[in-house]
C-alpha cells in the first residue's frame, strides 16, 4: 500500500491503529461542531499533503480503508442494536468528506512533488514519433520547414496540449505501453471530446417531498441543471469554432482540405425510452425496479426533457437506452467512433448509477473520461459521493468551471 514504507523502517501498526481512529474521531467531532468545521479542512489538507509526499497514498487507497472502516462499524454496531441506515448514511458521508479532503490536497503536493523531480520518460520522443508518422500533414502546417529543436525539455503537461498552428495527434500516441502515465495531464481537447448527458429527462428528475435528503435534492437538482446548460453551451460554442475554422480551411485548399475532417465538441443526449410502448424491449433489471422503469416513455409517450437541457434538433446526438449504462442498450461506441471522439465529459443522474455505468464501460473501451462533478446528481449526497468514489479509477473528476477551463481553447 506504501511504497516508501521500507525507507524508513516497519509501520508500527498498533501506533497507526490508534491514530487513524484519534483522527477519525478528532473529524467527526469538528463535523458536529459549525464553529469549528472551518479549522477541520485545514488539518485534513496538511495531513493528506503528508501521507502522499511520505507514503505516495493514492486516491483509491482511501477508498479501501472507507470500506474496511465501515465494514467494522457495521459488524461492531450491529451486535449492540445499533446499526441502521441513518447511521451507514451519516459514517459515510463522515468518511468521505475527510477523504475526499486529504486526497485532492494529496494529489495537489504530488503534483508539485513531480514538478521538480526529472521525468524518466522523455515525452518528446512520443511526440517525434508521432510528427514522423503525420510528418506530411505537419509539414504544410509548418510551411514545409523544420524547426529548431528545443534544448528545454517539455513538460508532459505541454506536451498533451495543442496549439493552433500544431495540432497534435490521437492521445493514445501519447500513451506508451507500460509505462505510467498519469490521466490527470491529459487535458481536454475540443476537437476529439464529447459531451454526454444522462438520463436529464423529466420523467427522472421528480423531487420526493417525503424524502429525507429533499433539501440535498432540491440543491443537487438545481445546479445539475444550472451546470448541465453551461457546459451545452460551451461545447455548441466551441464546435461553432471548428466548423467555421473548417470552412475557411475548405475554401483556402480545396475539397480535399476537409476529406478527413471530424468537427468535435459533440452534445451526445442518452435518455430513458422504450422501443416499445409496453417496455418489453427494457432490460431485465429495469423491469424489476420498479413502476417507473418497468413503463418507461415510449414511442407513443416520448421522453420529456427539461428545460435548459435539450437537444438541439438535427444538430445533437439523441440516444434513446433501456439499461442502466448507455454503452448496452444503444450504439453509443459505434457512434462515437465515426466521430472521431477520443475524450468523453459526462454530467447527468444518478452518480451511483447510470453516470457510473457508463464511466466504467466508457473507459474500459479506450475513451479518457472526464466527470463533471458538480453536473451531476443522485437521490442523495452520500449516493452522489460514493458514486464518484466508484468512478475515481476510471475517470478524471472536475468542476464545470475546471471543464470550461480546459474547453477554452475552441479552435482544436
């Protein structure tokens, strides 16, 4: 679990027993003081940079010993009676607020710890390869000549991200067979990414006034939606940018300019709808979850979408799907290689479910995913949370305004 474990001698694990579960109560405590939740983050932060400077404790390692802690609690509290949902909801979302702190800063410090220490692996020879392959391509883009080489070794970070005047190859070029390469500094492109919205439909998105995480609901809600419409409107931007930088491109070189062209920044819609209007075509799972599942809209009864968040006729993808993940019910993969889509952004309901459903399947395919957190929600906030604890291993995870960030430069 530590890499550097043996740098400094055998853990004594008597000594970390007792100080995992002094700072697991210390946070709890701080948890159900308002007054000082402000100086819990803080310590949290300074401990999370320690243990992946110290350690190299990864994200996913967190999520273990979440599962292990709550396996005890659950096994312990149980024979005494007093186990049940309340309390797994409320360990949970303990848990998780302080690993989900002590792992961003975590992963902050290492970043910086890379920074400064010489990469082993020369990122500049996946890129000569790559302009070796394309090199009659670059060469017009160049203007027939070679550049000077640079004696300043790039980073991998500039390495993985374009310029107007060089765009780069396919990301899987810049990924080499056994060799590490962190997910995290690949950013988005807009020409090879693809927005895929789950599930937004109004059929899905009724608020249970019953329910004991309304208020959490009605907020999720809101900014799903709120967030969902920014993002839409930044990729409908950005691929207006391509196709005008296309037409211009088509006009100054022919119709052969453009032969091999893929616009990207594609707005991808997958919505729950049936076949049929009796919903015998929908999975097995849908039929036994429930009424609203086992009737979903069908061709008589088209799926409603909310307003903000609808396709745009003609223009964007609409996939209807009867499962969970979208990658089983419809052509989504078929689809998004005639694109030419390398990068998928997800946003949409639930976490847990159909937007980790189609993570997993997305990445398991070849696609570098990208979640935006704060699009997405769930029916509760420990269900949202322990869907991007599920996620973590297959996806990047970003706020909208980091997403927009990164899609900023419209022209690639």
């Amino acid at each position: 679990m530590f890499d550097n474990a043996g740098a400094g001698g055998d853990f004594d694990m008597n000594e970390q027993y007792n100080k995992f579960f002094d700072t697991v109560g210390m946070a709890v405590d701080y948890l159900n003081d308002v007054e000082n939740t402000r100086n819990l983050k803080p310590m949290l932060e300074d401990l999370g940079r320690k243990h992946a400077v110290a350690w190299n404790v990864q994200r996913e390692q967190y999520d273990a010993v979440g599962e292990c802690l709550l396996w005890a609690l659950k096994t312990g509290l149980k024979k005494r009676n007093a186990w049940n949902s309340d309390v797994a909801d409320a360990w949970e979302w303990a848990y998780l607020t302080i690993a989900r702190a002590m792992a961003d800063a975590g992963e902050e410090a290492a970043r910086e710890k890379t920074k400064k220490i010489t990469r082993k692996v020369s990122f500049s020879d996946v890129k000569a390869e790559a302009r070796s392959a394309s090199s009659s391509s670059f060469s017009s883009l160049d203007g027939g000549g070679e550049k000077e080489a640079s004696d300043e070794q790039p980073s991998s970070q500039a390495m993985m991200t374009p310029t107007n005047n060089h765009p780069l190859p396919s990301i899987h070029s810049l990924v080499r067979s056994g060799v590490y390469t962190n997910r995290n500094e690949i950013t988005l492109r807009p020409r090879l990414a693809a927005l895929l919205v789950v599930d937004i439909q109004k059929e899905l998105s009724t608020i249970d006034a019953n329910s004991p995480h309304v208020e959490y609901a009605k907020t999720a809600f809101v900014n799903m939606i709120k967030n969902t419409s920014r993002l839409l409107r930044k990729m409908r931007s950005n691929r207006a940018k391509l196709l005008k930088a296309e037409e211009e491109q088509q006009r100054a070189g022919g119709a052969t300019a453009t032969a091999t062209t893929v616009t990207g920044s594609e707005c991808i819609f997958t919505y729950c709808e049936a076949l049929t209007d009796d919903s015998r075509d929908a999975s097995l799972d849908y039929k036994l979850s429930g009424a609203l599942l086992a009737n979903l809209p069908s061709p008589s009864r088209p799926a409603a979408f909310v307003p903000g968040v609808e396709p745009a006729k003609g223009k964007d993808v609409r996939l209807p799907k009867t499962s969970c993940s979208v990658f089983q019910s419809t052509n989504l993969e078929y689809v998004l290689k005639n694109l030419g889509v390398e990068q998928l952004i997800l946003c949409g309901q639930p976490t847990d479910q159909s937007v980790e459903s189609a993570v997993r399947d997305a990445a398991d395919r070849g696609y570098l995913v990208t979640v935006a957190v704060d699009a997405c929600g769930a029916q509760s906030e420990a269900n949202h949370e322990r869907g991007l604890a599920g996620m973590r291993g297959f996806s990047r995870q970003l706020t909208t305004d980091e997403v927009i960030g990164e899609l900023g430069n419209g022209g690639i």
